[in-house]
C-alpha cells in the first residue's frame, strides 16, 4: 500500500479547498468502507485522504413537511434503525439501508458514500432515483444540485470534479397516494451485493389507477436503469394482474447482465428482474393503502 497524508477539516469550505488545492491526487473519505478496500488493493491510490468525519454539519437526516434531507455523513445502519423514517411513506430508505453488507459495515457505511461510489449493485441508488433524490454539490464557490440518476455514469463513475463534494441529498415531498419499494435479490442474507435489486415508485388516484410510475432496477448494467417501457405500461391503467405482468416483462427487458459474471448468469438476472418488479409493484401498493389508513399520522 502506498503511502498517504490524511488530513481532517472541520467545515466543508475547509474540505473543498484541499481538495481543489490536492486535485486528483486526492481522495474523499467519509464512512471509508470502499474507499479504504481501494487503497489496500492499489486501485485507489491517492496521496491524500481528506477524512469527512470530522464535520459535524454533515451527519444528519432532516424530515420536514416539504420533505427530506440527509446529510452525507449520515450512515446507513442510523437509516436503518431510525423509526421516524421506517414510519414514514420514504422508509423503502431505511429497508434499502438494512440490506447493506452487515451491522459493522453499516455502522460506517454513509448513503452519500453509496450513491459516490457508483457501484451497479448499490443498494440505495434504484429507491434514491426512484424518489427523485438530487444531490448538493458543494465546489470551490460553487453549488449545484444534479439528480442522483445524472450523478452515476458508469461503475465507480460520476459527474464530480476534483474539488467537489456531495454536502446532502434531497428528496421533495412525496404526494398523496404515493408507495415507494425496494426489493433486493442476494444468495446470502448478509454481507452480500445484489444479484439484482428493483426499486418501485407508484402514485394512484382515487379510483386506484396509476398516475405515476417510476421502476428503477440495479446491478444488470453499468448503472441502475429506469424500466420506462415498463413505466409506461403502468400509467393510466388499473393494477391488473395481466397489466403487472406485461410491466414486469417489459421491465426484464432492461438487464444487460452479462454471463461473465460469476455471481448469476444473464438468464437468470432476466428472470428474476420480472419475478422482483411484480413483487416490488405489490410492496409499493401495500404502502400506499398504508399511507390511506394512517391519514394524517403517515410521518412528514
Ligand atoms: C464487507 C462489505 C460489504 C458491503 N456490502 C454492500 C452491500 O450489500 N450493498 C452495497 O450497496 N454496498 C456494499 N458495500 C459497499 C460500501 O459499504 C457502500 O458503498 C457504502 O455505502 C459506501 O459508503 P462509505 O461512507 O463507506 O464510502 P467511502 O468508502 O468513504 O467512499 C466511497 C467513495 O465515495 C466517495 N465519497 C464519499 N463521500 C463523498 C462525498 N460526500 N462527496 C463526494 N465523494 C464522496 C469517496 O471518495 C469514495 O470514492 C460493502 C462494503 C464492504 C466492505
């Protein structure tokens, strides 16, 4: 392994002029769980660490009635165990959040840090598109806020420029009438990265049509994939089951999983996006039946 400095700030302005300053020779480290596995391996070898933890500003999650925000030192097993999210009509969050490796991992792994590390197979990138979320990010006398869906481009691939750091993520009010699920696919419980993981957003009228739809499915291609054949399906009908599957099988259509994979073959990655959408689709309406029994008491 090669040797680094590492250094701490205490506010963000302080972390995003090492880091413009340091550029590419420069690494952001926030829970570490990835980054540090880099390092150790040589893919990562940076010359300077810029250690996040150490701003205070950065590790919270704010729930409002306009909507949320979490802060990007905010970590996933906090998502996990926090009740008023697991309460509230975004806690497809906290269940994606609890799927993550394991409680060790999780007592460092940030949600920030998942969305950053832009893996195929994150676990909270289809349910944060899903939802809209977008990013702040926070550059040398700059901010701009992007959707986490333009964030990724690619495995281990996003927009930010050296000097620029993702300070929280934010997530609009969900309207009325709205469920969003996630559902993950792994051969072991814990400690183990999604064979495929789906993502569903549905929003409904009173007549239970659909108005709006959002599937999202990760790790059967270079980046979580919006379903938009399949979305399309869903919109402006009822939730027959004839209509839920058509959508799950225009959903399966978005896998480019290919059979070099050791974890699954293509096939199997096929079959088993449609078999997830027609699950998660069935999740997300349960919510929203949910969300019609608890009226007002359906958090934020
Ligand atoms: C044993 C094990 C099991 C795992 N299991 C899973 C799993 O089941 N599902 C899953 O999705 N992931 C899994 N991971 C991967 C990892 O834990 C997650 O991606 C985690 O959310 C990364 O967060 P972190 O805070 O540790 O990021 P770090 O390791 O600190 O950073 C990851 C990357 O993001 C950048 N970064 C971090 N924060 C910011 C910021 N605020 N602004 C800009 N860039 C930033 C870093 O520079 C780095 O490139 C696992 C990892 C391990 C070691």
């Amino acid at each position: 392994m090669k040797d680094f400095d590492f250094v701490r700030p205490k506010t963000l302005d302080d972390a995003v002029s090492l880091y413009k300053m340091a550029g590419q020779k420069a690494s952001l480290l926030a829970g570490g769980t990835e980054l540090i596995n880099q390092i150790r391996s040589g893919k990562a070898q940076p010359d300077l660490v810029i250690d996040l933890k150490h701003i205070r500003d950065l590790d919270f999650l704010s729930m409002t009635p306009e909507g949320i925000r979490i802060g990007a030192l905010y970590r996933t097993r906090d998502a996990e165990l926090c009740g008023p999210l697991r309460d509230s009509r975004y806690n497809a969050l906290s269940y994606a959040s609890g799927t993550l490796g394991s409680p060790q991992v999780r007592n460092k792994a940030t949600i920030v840090g998942n969305v950053c590390r832009a893996s195929p197979s994150g676990d909270l990138i289809p349910p944060l598109i899903a939802l809209g979320a977008r990013a702040k990010i926070v550059g040398p006398g700059t901010s701009r806020s992007v959707t986490v869906e333009e964030v990724i481009v690619g495995p281990n691939r996003t927009i930010l420029h050296p000097g620029e750091v993702v300070s929280e993520l934010e997530i609009s009010r969900m309207e009325d009438c709205t469920g969003c699920s996630y559902s993950k696919l792994s051969p072991r419980k814990s400690l183990d990265l999604a064979i495929v993981g789906v993502a569903v957003l549905l929003r409904t009228d009173p007549d239970s049509r659909c108005l709006d739809a959002k599937i999202v499915v990760g790790a059967v291609a270079p980046t979580a994939v919006r379903a938009k054949k399949a979305e399309s399906i869903l919109i402006g009908s009822k939730f027959t089951e004839a209509t839920i599957e058509e959508c799950s099988r225009a959903a399966a259509e978005v896998s480019r999983a290919r059979d070099t994979s050791i974890r699954a073959s293509a096939w199997y990655r096929k079959k088993m996006v449609e078999a997830l959408v027609k699950r998660t689709i069935g999740l997300a309406l349960e919510q929203i039946k949910e969300g019609k029994k608890r009226g007002r008491l359906w958090n934020v």
